[in-house]
C-alpha cells in the first residue's frame, strides 16, 4: 500500500487495525494478498493473487462486484455488508470497504478492508458520522453538566419548547420550560449522577407556559456521562413525545371508570349525575345532562330519533362543573329545560348526530343562554371556548342531549367526540335500563297500593296509624301489608303480612292473600282458625301450582301473618302467627313490652297446628303490628323481632328505643319508628300498624240475661225500647224492637239453655243475641203460603249488617243498624 494511500485512509479515519486488507486492479483482480486476509479466508497469497474478488465471495455477492468496481473507481468508495467463502467452505459474514487509490505515477487501484463480523459490535463510526446520527434524529437528545446546565442539544429538541440550541447553552431546564414540573425532572438528573443508575422511561406530564392550553406527555430517559478516569461529567437524556399515547390512556382509564361508575343503581336521575361526574374534569370542565320528560316517567317511546316536529319537553337531569365560578346549580334537577327552536340541542335530538364547536361563536350562544340559569352571566364571561352535544340514544331511542364544555384548554377535537359518543352510548344503556325498570316498578307500585287499603275504616275499637316503604329500585318492590277488619260486637281485626319475593308477581299475591284473610275474617273465627283455613288455601292453591305453572298462589307459599282481634267492650285480645313476628305493646305509661308468642309455620310450608294467645290491654295501649323488614338492617334484627326470643337482642333493644320516644300524634309516631330503623332505599319493604286501644264505656253497653220462656220476647222488647230512649235513640226503636223480637225468639225457639241479649252503641247499633246452641242459623226465601221461616229474612232487610259467630260455650247471632238510618221501613 502506498504512502498516500495510507495518508488516505487516515483522513478518513477508518481503523484498520483489526481489518484484513487487500488490493484490487481496476477490473477487481487481486493483486496484493496480506497476512491477516490469508486468516481471515484461509487462501495463500499464491492461491490468492491472480485471482477475481468475486472468487472470494458467494455467488449472490460475487454478482454485485462489477457494479461495486465500478462505482468505487468513479467515486469514493463504498462500505457495507458482504459474504465470503472460507478456503475449506464455510461461509464468513464480513464487513467491507472500497476505497480508491492513487500511486505517485496516478494510477489508481482499490483498497478493500475486510473485517469479520462475529465478535463485532459493529462499524467504528467516525465522529462526523455520529454528529449526522444525533443530530438529524426526530428524538430530542441534550447533555447537561454536573451543574445540570445545558452544554449541547440537537435540533430535535427545540420541538418541545425552550428555543434552539444556541438559547438553551448555560441554562438550567427550569429556565427554559417555565410552568412545568422541573423540580421531578432534576431530581431524576441528580440521581444519575450521584448514582450512575441510568432512568429509562420517566414519564412527565404537564402545561408549558408558552402554551397553557395544551397538556403534553413526554419520555424521558437519563444516562451518565463519565470521563476516562470515571468521574462524572454530565448527564445526557433523550426526550420522546408520547401525548397521543397519553391521551389514548386517558381515554381508556376514563371509560373503565365509566364502566365502573355509571349504572351502579337503577334510578334515572342518579345515573344520568353519574355520566356528569364521569366527565368531568378528565373530559371537559362543564357538563349537563338533560332528559326527556317522558324518560323520567318510565314511558315507553317511539324508535328512531325525534321529528322536526315533535314537541321535546326536556328535564335537568345531571350537571357538573369544575371550576367554582361556572354555575354549580344551574337549574333544579328536575326542572323543565327549553331550546329554542332549530338550535343545536334541538338539531341533535332530531337528526341524532353530535355536533360539536371548537370555538364558540358570540353571536350564536342564544340556544344556550336560553338554559336557566345562565341568563346572568353569557358564556364570554364564563370563559366557555368549546363545545359539544352529544345525544342520548340507547336500543334505536333518542332518551336526550348531554352538552360538554370546556374553558382555557384545547378544544374539543373528533378524538374527544368519539370518546364522549362512546361514554355517552354506555350511559345511555344504563339510563334506558333504568327507564325500563321504572316503567315495570311504577306499575307493580300502582299494583301495590291499589291492593293496600286506601284508608283504614273509621270503627270504635282502636286509634290506627299504617306506614309502608317500598323496598330499593334494585330488589324491586315488595309483598308486605297491612290491613283493619271491623267485625261484629264493635271488635276489629288488626293483620299484617308479607310475601316472599319481589315485583309484581309478590304484588299480585299478596293481594290475593289480603282477600282471602278478609274473606275468612267475615267469617268471625278466631285467629288461630283464620290461619289454619289461610294455610290449607295456599297448600291447595301451591298443589295446583305444580301442574299450572300460572295458578294462583303458588307466590304464597312461604308467606307470613300476624292476625289478632281486638274488642273493646272487654279490653281483651287474641292472636295468632303464622312465620311472623310477634307484635310489641307499649303500655299507657310508655314501657315496651314483646309478647311471647308461640311461632307458627309460614303459609303453605306444613307443620304444627297454629296456636293463639289472649291477653287483657288497658285502655291506651298501643298494640304495634310489623313485618320482618323493619329490623332486617340491624345484626340479629330478624330473630329480635321474632317469637320467644330474649330481650338482649340487639334489634329488640334499637326497636324499643325507638317506641319510647313517642311522638304525639300516632301518625307521626309510625313514622319516626320506620325513619329510624329503615333506610330510605331499605333492601326488603315494610309495613308496619300501630293500634291504640280504646274501652267503650259501661254506658254504651246494655245486658240482659233472659230465660228460654217465649213469653220473655216482650220484656226483651220494653227493655230494648227503655235503653234506647236513654241513648236518645228514639228512631231506632221501631227497628230495633223487630230485630230483637226476631232474633230472641229464634234463640229460644232452635237452641237450649239461657239467652242474653246485648246492645252496644257505637258508630252503629249492634244488637246481640247469644244462646247456647251450635247450629247456624240460614237465611231463607218462604213461599206466601208458608207460615214461618221468615225471621233472619226480616233482620237481613232491617240490618245493614248480620251475622253469627261462635264462642266457646254457644254462638252469638248479631245485627247492626246505622245510627242515621230511616225509621218507616218498608215491610211489605
């Protein structure tokens, strides 16, 4: 090799120290053979020289020779990647170098240097060549010193702010990136070098003030600088913008909160101040939610966007602000909310596309300044620079409009508008299952109340108060209630009960419940008896439930009832349950006693006969009749209500607490029990009775014991006639004395033993009857030429109500007359 050609490669500054040369003519024969090329392939320099490159090389590289000699001799050379074929056959990947040289005499040859590849980290770059490389990359790459002040940075860097390369030489990052976070991004600086631990991947997020409305992400990473000795001499970071796959995280972290967020309840308003909350502030910095009317109401609604013409009666259903100067509270939730007509919210509805403004036009805010609220302030003041309305559209169903605004920061662009179709879509889904479900909870609630008395009957016997609470929108409405029977003699029925399940199906049982207890009360057997024939109707009806899936009470089995019986003439009572609780007495001075009640099986289930229990109540007692839902809240609350349990539980103590603090008023007292131990959205619903009793006074009952002579007929009248003068009941006596002249002479004609004959004044005239037999009276229709049979007819005509009953040593036949009845009674 000559001297210049030496000198050649040395202004090139390529290192030959571990590369293999050799020396081609013009035509790319060999014509010099080195010792470190003979190791590298293998051949003598006499087996070598003579020979063509392309000899040495497979037979796809020997093919690009001619081209590369070529080239090489018109320029200044070439380098890259070939394959040559060792001596004994094995291929050896290489790296080449053509250079062209020149001899004293000018000619020319080619230099080749060939350098293996195995064991290689690659080509020596020359620092021109590394200088091309950071300089030209997109990445931003800079080098601080151990001051941290800037030293070199490559033109890439300049794209994410703080001016060119020549501004940023002896500044700090905080100088040059003034509103971002430049204390994290030095501490991350100082740690590499105090440490040498280099950090990859820190990612820094936040506003520069050059340009505060749009946030960036960007990459960093940190490696130190060491010199020959291993001193520190700097640090040198690469800057990467991820924004985009920053925003497209956001996105996905706010739609798995949406996920997580929105729909967690079945109620329309909370759902729709879900989707508010969602948004904001990762969305936009204020947003409304608007609904139409008949969403609200559970009504069903036609498919398909709204028609240009529809009427489209929207409601406030969700707001959101971020900033304590936007309107917090715009408008009521609730309140009626109008656009004008052909505005953007009113074009969304119909056509049931978004719309979306990036910069708001001053002189078209009216369909938005036309929102209560915002009359007070336009939206220039408010700061709103963008907009966008998305409608609420779930299964072909426009349900209403959700607008998005934002102030001082980028404006809504179609990534967000996709973002916000995609949450608004969810939240649609939601808000129409809610509607559905309120359309099915307000008619079983309809259901519901229909079947609960409307107004409990006026009567003598006990002072009344009922409260009942739906269960929650998520277990759906329930099958407990209540109810007050009047029966004979001024007495009452007080019931409660409960059905097992929710929804309709419970709904529609337990109204079939009610009137079969009702029915059986009419037939004035005792309270055991009532739920023995109660139990043998759902047995029989769960029967024929099994082979028609639709019958009637299959819902019943499992059912509860408490039924007990008051009468205020002798201030006692008498009840019986079955699977229910045991009802608790709060005596005149205010304690609070639970009776112990023997526990009855449920409805339908089988078991023990029901067994009943009679106790006297002083006059102002206050018999309190509940379902298991009022302490279905409280640990053990469902055994502390129960029958035969101690007066430690938990839920006795919290109940009794709750009925010493004894409003007033009997309504407001019911109330406040239930408010304190029920939940607003309690999970089981609960109905719940109170009875004050009442005595009626000595004055108002009159009792007669007359033998079974048919001659007494006409004391029993003249006796019944004096005591209704003393009630100044004078009206009555011409009917009165026709019932009672009926029903004693049945009694001494039919049955045996002693007869009594009683009168009790109350709302109405109740005329007794008792004897000692045990058959039941019928009532018959005689033909005109029959002589007798005619008796319980006349008192059916003259009574507004009769009836018998039984008693444990006879029965009782009994009328009751209005007090405000007429006197001249037809008879004819």
């Amino acid at each position: 090799m000559s001297g210049h050609g030496e000198q050649d490669v040395a202004r090139q500054q390529f290192d030959v120290a571990d590369a293999a040369p050799l020396l081609l003519d013009p035509q790319g024969v060999v014509t010099n053979w080195t010792g470190p090329a003979e190791r590298l392939l293998g051949y003598t320099a006499a087996e070598a020289v003579g020979g063509k490159l392309s000899d040495l090389l497979t037979a796809e590289d020997a093919e690009r020779v001619p081209e590369l000699v070529g080239r090489c001799r018109a320029d200044d050379g070439w380098a890259g990647l070939m394959t040559a074929r060792h001596r004994d056959g094995h291929v050896v990947p290489v790296m080449v170098r053509v250079l062209r040289t020149v001899e004293p005499r000018g000619r020319s040859s080619l230099l080749v240097l060939l350098s293996e590849l195995a064991g290689s980290s690659g080509w020596d770059m020359s620092r021109t060549m590394l200088e091309q490389m950071v300089s030209g990359s997109a990445i931003g790459l800079a080098i601080v010193d151990t001051d941290l002040r800037y030293v070199w940075s490559n033109t890439a860097l300049e794209q994410f702010g703080g001016g060119p390369a020549q501004r940023r030489l002896g500044l700090r990052f905080a100088d040059i990136q003034p509103g971002l976070d430049a204390e994290a991004v030095e501490a991350r600086m100082r740690h590499v070098l105090e440490t040498g631990e280099s950090v990859v991947g820190f990612e820094h997020v936040g506003r520069a003030r050059s340009a505060p409305l749009r946030e960036t992400a960007h990459m960093l990473s940190f490696t130190r600088l060491d010199d020959d000795r291993g001193n520190p001499m700097g640090v040198y970071y690469s800057v990467v913008d991820i924004t985009d796959r920053h925003r497209a995280r956001q996105r996905l972290a706010l739609l798995d909160r949406a996920g997580r967020h929105i729909g967690r309840t079945l109620d329309i308003m909370h759902t729709a101040q879900e989707l508010a909350d969602v948004t904001v502030p990762d969305l936009a910095d204020f947003v409304t939610v608007d609904l139409l009317e008949t969403v609200l109401r559970g009504a069903e609604l036609p498919p398909g966007p709204l028609a240009e013409t529809d009427r489209v009666p929207l409601l406030g259903a969700g707001h959101r602000s971020v900033y304590e100067d936007l309107p917090r509270t715009v408008r009521d939730i609730g309140a009626p909310v109008s656009y004008l007509p052909g505005s953007p919210p009113v074009r969304c509805l119909t056509t049931g596309r978004t719309w979306r403004q990036e910069q708001l036009d001053p002189l078209a805010l009216e369909w938005a300044e036309s929102r209560p609220g915002l009359r007070e302030a336009t939206f220039l003041e408010l700061g709103l620079q963008s907009v966008m309305i998305v409608p609420i559209r779930a299964r072909g169903v426009t349900l209403g409009i959700t607008v998005f605004f934002r102030r001082r920061r980028d404006p809504f662009s179609e990534d967000d508008s996709n973002l916000a179709e995609d949450l608004v879509s969810r939240a649609a889904v939601c808000v129409d299952n809610a509607r559905r479900y309120t359309r099915e909870r307000n008619a079983a609630l309809v259901l519901q109340r229909s079947l609960l008395p409307h107004r409990l009957p006026e009567q003598d016997a006990v002072e009344v108060a009922a409260c009942y609470r739906p269960a929650d929108e998520l277990t759906g409405l329930g099958g407990d209630w209540y109810d007050l029977i009047p029966l004979s003699g001024a007495r009452v029925a007080l019931v409660v009960g409960e059905v097992p399940g929710h929804g309709i199906d419970a709904a529609a049982a337990m109204g079939r419940l009610r009137t079969a207890v009702r029915t059986l009360a009419a037939l004035d057997l005792p309270p055991e008896e009532v739920l023995g024939h109660l139990d043998d109707l759902v047995s029989q009806s769960a029967c024929e439930g099994e082979a028609e899936p639709a019958a009637a009470y299959g819902q019943s089995v499992g059912s509860g009832c408490l039924y007990i019986v008051y009468d205020p003439v002798e201030g006692r009572c008498a009840m019986a349950a079955a699977g229910h609780p045991a009802p608790v007495l709060v005596a005149p001075d205010g304690s609070v006693g639970f009776v112990e009640l023997p526990a009855g099986p449920a409805l339908g289930v089988g078991g023990p006969p029901f067994e009943a229990v009679e106790l006297p109540l002083a006059e102002g007692s206050t018999v309190v009749l509940h379902t298991d839902g009022l302490l279905a809240g409280v640990p053990g609350g469902n055994d502390a209500a129960g029958n035969g349990t101690g007066d430690a539980d938990p839920g006795r103590e919290l109940l009794r607490q709750a009925l010493q603090a004894a409003p007033d008023s009997l309504e407001q007292w019911c109330r406040a029990v239930v408010d304190a131990l029920v939940p607003a959205r309690p999970y089981d619903d609960v109905a719940m009775l109170l009875a004050r009793t009442r005595l009626l006074d000595a004055g108002q009952v009159a009792v007669w014991d007359l033998p079974a002579d048919p001659a007494v007929v006409a004391e029993a009248r003249r006796r019944a006639t004096r005591q209704l003068g003393r009630w100044d009941l004078d009206e009555l006596v011409f009917t009165t004395e026709l019932v009672v002249s009926e029903l004693v002479t049945n009694a001494i004609r039919h049955a045996a033993g002693p007869v009594r004959l009683r009168l009790i004044r109350g709302r109405a005239l109740v005329c007794e009857v008792f004897d000692g037999g045990a058959t039941t009276p019928h009532l018959r229709h005689p033909r005109a030429m029959d002589e007798g049979g005619r008796g319980l007819l006349l008192v059916s005509q003259l009574a507004q109500r009769w009836g018998t009953r039984f008693v444990p040593d006879g029965k009782v036949i009994w009328a009751e007359m209005s007090l405000t009845g007429p006197d001249d009674l037809s008879l004819g």
